[in-house]
C-alpha cells in the first residue's frame, strides 16, 4: 500500500497541478500523512530548476500549515485523532515518557524533527496535546521546515541530478548527524 501512495505522489510531479499537489502533500505530510514532499519536490526541481525555491516555498507553506493542522489534532482532538495516528506510526509509548516534560524543550523538538527523518507529525500533534506556546511552535517550524526544504531545493538547482541519489540516500543521515553534533555540543557548554 505505501508502495502504491508513493509512486502515485510521484506521478503529481508531471501534472499541471503540480505546485497545488506538493502545497496539499505537504500540508498533510506534517499531521497524518506518511508520504514526504521531498518524493514530489524533487522530481519538480529536476524538471524546472528556475523554480526550485518557488517550489520549496510552496513544500514550505504546505508543511507549516500542515503542522498547525497536526497542533490542532493534538490540541482538540488528541484521544479520537492524535492517539490512534500515533499508534499507527508506533510512538504511543513515546508520547506519554516525553510528554511530561516537552514544554520545556519543545521547541528543539520542532526544529530536530523538522529537519530529520523523524516523522514530524508526531511533534505536530506532540505540541498540540501538551499545549507548546502556539508562537515558538509556529516559529521553529518555519524555520526547520525552511531549513531542510530550501537546502534541498540549493542542493538541486546547483548540483541537478547527480545530487539526487545523494539527497534521497544520505541527507536524512546528516541532517541527524548535525543535530546530534549541535545537541552534543550544547550539553558539552553546560556540562563540561
């Protein structure tokens, strides 16, 4: 099944509703979706690189509405919506032990899972159901979503598709990777 949504996302790259398709994939990507714009936005920046922060900007509207959407699940709707998506992507347990203390670092919740691979509507609707201030919410989203789509959108409109292979094998990695690095190396000031 996932198969099948995937490469159904894939087909909206050549439609003339293209930038309508990523703004709606992107929207639900960041509350219920399981399918990453990435999968449509760089088929489009491969195929109209003159276009590829226009693009990411449309990703980038798409998802932060989206997010608002999964903090409003979370928010209203967390036992008949947010608990069974969470079930569904696995993170029921998660949510009650991070629960507890989220507010206090939310919003270095939002920016880690906007920028990794970890499925961001869990935060969306994470940050909703703890009540995170609307404000840092939206902030950190806007800047993690913007982060990780407008450097895949520099990373193609420079390099093109030799970059592609790399970006859908190795960006989520690193992008991992720097945020353990940034972490580690703000427990090292406190800590050490």
């Amino acid at each position: 099944m996932i198969r099948r949504l995937y490469d159904w996302t894939l087909s909206l790259a050549d439609s003339r509703n293209a930038m309508w398709a990523l703004f709606i994939l992107a929207f639900v990507e960041s509350s219920i979706f399981p399918i990453p714009p990435d999968v449509l936005m760089v088929p489009m920046i491969l195929a109209r690189p003159s276009r590829a922060f226009a693009i990411a900007g449309v990703a980038l509207a798409g998802s932060v509405l989206g997010g608002l959407a999964g903090y409003g699940i979370g928010w209203a709707f967390f036992e008949q919506i947010g608990r069974p998506v969470l079930e569904f992507y696995g993170k029921e347990a998660y949510f009650e032990q991070f629960g507890a203390r989220y507010n206090d670092y939310g919003a270095w919740a939002v920016l880690i899972a906007g920028v990794t691979p970890f499925p961001y509507k869990v935060i969306t609707i994470l940050s909703g159901s703890t009540g995170l201030n609307l404000g840092v919410f939206m902030l950190a989203s806007f800047i993690a979503r913007g982060i990780r789509f407008f450097l895949v959108a520099a990373l193609l409109w420079k390099f093109g598709t030799p970059v592609r292979r790399f970006i859908e094998k190795y960006l989520g990695l690193l992008f991992t990777l720097f945020v353990l690095l940034l972490i580690g190396g703000f427990y090292a000031v406190r800590f050490l």
